[in-house]
C-alpha cells in the first residue's frame, strides 16, 4: 500500500505540472517521435492491462472465487 500509495502522489504531481505545451509536444520513445497525449494514454492503458492481470492471478490462486477489493475511484483521495 506504501508503495502504491508514493507512486499515485508522484503520478499527481507530474501530472499537474504538465502544461498545454507539454501535452501539445512530442517525445522520443523506442528511436520515434509520440505525442505527449497519445504516451500518456498507453501507460493508463498498459498499466490497466497489468492490472487485470494481477486481479486474475489473485482469483486463480483463490480458487477462482472474486476478492471483495475497494474499486480504483474509491482509493482517490
């Protein structure tokens, strides 16, 4: 939770230090250029992959039963 918890407070304030321009710009990732916009969608978008991964691992280690877990909205402050 320690972790999860630093890691959300740094995504915040990276995020908030984002201008108009940043979001508008391009980087460099794997030798092409990406906009800001479109990288910062795939890392939700990889790192909800992820996620569901780890939810059907824990059921299959459980048996296959559901685990009662606070929804990702419900753990924003």
């Amino acid at each position: 939770q320690q972790t999860f918890d630093k890691v959300a407070q740094q995504t915040q304030m990276i995020l908030h230090s984002l201008t108009q321009t940043d979001l508008d710009g391009t980087r460099t990732a794997r030798e092409r250029e990406v906009p800001v916009r479109w990288a910062i969608l795939h890392v939700i978008d990889h790192t909800a992959l992820h996620l569901g991964h780890i939810q059907l691992t824990t059921q299959l280690w459980q048996g296959g039963t559901a685990v009662d877990a606070p929804r990702w909205f419900q753990r924003l402050n």
